[in-house]
C-alpha cells in the first residue's frame, strides 16, 4: 500500500480521480438496477392486484351459484388475452374454498380440483399458512423467502361474508426482461457518462499534477542551487494551487537577489582586500625602488663607464620605471581635493581619446549632457572616463562602434561606455574589475580595477552587462550638495 501512496502525483491524481468515479458509477447504476427491479416488482404488483380485483368481483356470481365452469371460464379469460410470449403473463391463476382447497385453476392438471394447495409442496404449504393468517380485506402481494413465484391474493367476498380467495402466480422470471432492459439502457448511460468523465477527469489530474511534479523538482534542488522559473503556461489560474507558484516565483527573485547581493559583498571584501595588500606592496616595493632609482642616477653623473656598460645600465633604469608605473597605477586615491568636473573636463577626455578610435577607423557616437559644473573631483572623474573609453576603444572590432555618454539623472553622474567588440562570458564578468584581469591583452591589466576602486571611494558603483550585441558598463556617482 505504501508503495501505491509514494507514486508521482502526475499519475495518482488522475487514477484517484478516475478510481472514484468508477465506483461512484458503479454505485449509481446499482442503486439505479435496484430501483428498476422494484418498479418492474411493484408495477406487476399493481397490474395482478387490479387483475384480482377484477376477478374477485367477476367470480362471486358463479361461486354463489356453485358454476365451476363459468368460474373456470372467467379466470381462464386473462390467460387468453394476453400472448403467451407476453412478460407479465400470468403463470396459474386458481380460486381456493376457505378450507385452501382448489375450488377452480386454470391449469387442472397441475391444481386438481379439490386438491389442498398446503400439500402441493413446501412452498405451497407456506403460502397456505400466509392465506390462513391473512384477514384479507383487499389484494395482497405474497413474496416468500427463496421462493421462486410471486403470489396475489384476494378475497372473494359478498357483504363481509367470505366465499373464498383468489390466486394469481407469477413466476418471477417475468420481471427479469424487463429489468434487463433497464439495467442494458442504465449500463449505456453509465458507459457514456465515463467515456466523458474520466478523460476530462484524465485531463484535469495531469494539468494539476504536472505543475505539482515540477514544482516539487525545483524545490528539491534547492540548497544546492537556485532552480529554474516555472513557465508561467503551465498553470496560470488563481487559486491555491496558483498562489503557490507565484510564492514560489517570488521566493526564487528574492533568493536571486541574495544570491546577487552575497556575490557583490564577496567581490566587494575581495577587491577591497586585494586594494589593500595592493597599497601595502606598493609602498614596501617603491621604498627600495627609489633607491635604486636614486644609485643609478649617481652612477650615471660620476661613475666613468663605457657605453655597453651605460646601455646595461638604461635597460636597467627602464625597466625600473615600468615596475614604478605597474604599482603607481595600484595607487589608487580617489578622495584627493581636486576642482569641481565642468563640462569642458568631459571634452577634454573626447580630445584625448579620439586619435585612439581614429586609428581603428572606429564610429565614436559621443553625447555630453553636462551643462554646468557638478560638485565631483574632476580628475578621478576623468580618469574613470578615460579608463572605459580606452578599454571599450581597445576591445571595438575594426571599423566598429564605440559609444559615451554623459549626464546627470536625478543625484547621480551617469557615464556609459559601450562598444561592439566580442561579448564577455559569465565567468569573464565576474572577474572583470579584478587586478591584473586577464581580460587584457596589453598593458597591466588595472584600468577597470582602478575604475572600480575609484567608483568606490566616491561612494558610488559600476556595473557591466549585455546590451544587445555590445557590451555596456555604466558608472553611477552621487553628486554632491554643491550639484
């Protein structure tokens, strides 16, 4: 039994369902069955007690006068009007003296006159003993326990004076036919009314069921992972079963959104981390690199070289400047006073970057919606700008597109660079404004890091995302009171 309780709702619900209304079929139709046999019982009860009747009032005249054969005459009547083949036909129809002996029957050989119905057989004898209890005043209905007839009785009485009792016997076989009948045009209602039911039952189940079973193998997968949505097709009505899925969407935007938020905290701690063991070398790297800076100058003013000595010495000397740009590049203070940004800054960095664009033969679709001075250090401003533009110029495609925008929404500085270069993978965007990103092909790889580090220290924040087929970052810095 457990085993039928633990299988899928896609296929119990619909085998509950069709279970029930079978039996619920069943138990209609045989309550129906039973009811036709007894109105097939109780119409043959009405039609012999007015036969009996009938009879009863026919017969009194010949049993006063002692006419047996017209007696005989009057209940063979009946007989004869009705077809042998005819269901309600009566089996023996037979008058019995108060002593329960035959007086008259339609069917002498089987009745004998004068014969005492109590010794025809048990059966007989039980109804003999019914007739002798009864104080018949109209036509009644004898059926005895397994007996296989349907007796009528009725009294043949003149003022209170009892002559005798009529008997009309009917073999209960003649119900069956007609039964039958009934029970064959309920059985075909039945059969219709499940060839509708059960499919639409069929189809209900599997359209409660299937979101059920969905449901449940997304929730199994979480911990693990943040599941997939539900189509929102696959049950789209209102009820409990509805309210359940959208509680069901709404906890996967708040878990995404978590999920999202945890992300930015870890790559938030992480950069401001690796900001921090960044400064420190640096600082620890450019005390001894001063010196040695300092020593080779000496050894240039007063030492008396030869010139493959000198030119050791250059390579040297360059090689020191480039470690000193490397880790003065990870210096990253964005907070220094500096005069506020003027929309003549953001031209400035147009002037500055646009021979790298013309190189490429790039289109630079450039909008600056400055159109007064905001209250934001112009150096760090221009150096975030300069920053994305040089990165998105590098990465554009040949003959490609860049675009910059510039403006002010609400309290924010919005700057958005976007080019048409190769799109970045999920894995590349997470790791975009890491130090030393290998996502550059030249250079040290801390342009976006120290945009990032920037953005931060002026309390705003960047993001980089698809925007169509071009990849898109946007930084949003709050202005100041001074805006």
């Amino acid at each position: 039994m457990r085993h039928i309780l633990n299988v899928s709702f896609r296929y119990k619900i619909p085998l509950w369902g069709s279970l029930l209304i079978v039996i619920t079929a069943l138990a209609v139709s045989a309550s129906l069955m039973g009811r036709a046999y007894d109105d097939v019982k109780q119409d043959l009860s009405t039609s012999a007690k007015g036969l009996g009747r009938t009879l009863a009032v026919t017969l009194l005249p010949s049993m006063m006068n002692d006419d047996v054969w017209r007696a005989f005459e009057i209940i063979n009547a009946p007989l004869k009007a009705v077809s042998p083949d005819s269901p309600v036909r009566a089996e023996l129809i037979l008058v019995l003296d108060n002593a329960r002996k035959v007086y008259v029957s339609t069917n002498p050989q089987a009745a004998p006159m004068l014969s005492e119905l109590a010794q025809w057989s048990p059966e007989h004898a039980m109804l003999s003993k019914r007739i002798a209890r009864l104080a018949l005043r109209q036509p009644e209905t004898i059926e005895l326990p397994g007996a296989r007839r349907i007796y009528v009785v009725a009294p043949i009485a003149d003022e209170g004076a009892r002559l005798g009792t009529l008997v009309i016997v009917y073999a209960k076989d003649v119900i069956l036919p007609r039964f039958w009948s009934a029970a064959w045009r309920g059985g075909v209602v039945g059969l219709l009314v499940l060839a509708v039911l059960l499919p639409i039952n069929w189809y209900w189940g599997q359209r409660m069921a299937v979101p059920l079973v969905e449901l449940a193998t997304r929730m199994e997968q979480l911990g693990r992972q943040v599941p997939d949505d539900l189509d929102s097709r696959l049950y789209a009505y209102r009820d409990e079963l509805g309210r359940l899925f959208e509680a069901y969407s709404r906890m996967l935007k708040e878990l995404r959104e978590k999920a999202a938020l945890e992300r930015e905290i870890v790559k938030s701690e992480r950069l401001a981390a690796m900001g921090r063991l960044a400064a420190g070398m640096a600082h620890e790297i450019n005390n001894p690199l001063g010196g040695m800076l300092t020593a080779i100058d000496t050894l240039k003013c007063h030492a008396n070289v030869d010139a493959r000595t000198l030119k050791t010495v250059a390579l040297i000397e360059r090689g020191l400047k480039q470690i000193k740009e490397t880790v003065a590049a990870s210096l990253v203070e964005a907070k220094l006073k500096s005069r506020e940004l003027t929309p003549q800054d953001i031209e400035d960095v147009h002037t500055l970057v646009f021979p790298q664009a013309h190189k490429k033969a790039l289109r630079f679709v450039w909008r600056n919606g400055l159109t007064r001075d905001v209250a934001l250090p112009a150096a760090p401003i221009r150096q975030i700008l300069i920053n994305l533009l040089l990165n998105a110029i590098q990465a554009a495609s040949e003959t490609g597109r860049v675009d910059c925008e510039t403006d002010i929404i609400g309290r924010e500085l919005r700057l958005a660079v976007a080019n048409d270069g190769q799109l970045l993978s999920a894995t590349q965007m997470e790791h975009l404004f890491e130090p030393f990103s290998p996502l550059s092909e030249s250079g040290h790889g801390l342009g976006l890091w120290v945009v990032y580090q920037i953005v931060q220290q002026l309390g705003g924040r960047i993001a980089a995302g698809r925007d169509g087929e071009r990849m898109r970052f946007v930084a949003r810095i709050p202005v100041g009171d001074g805006a």
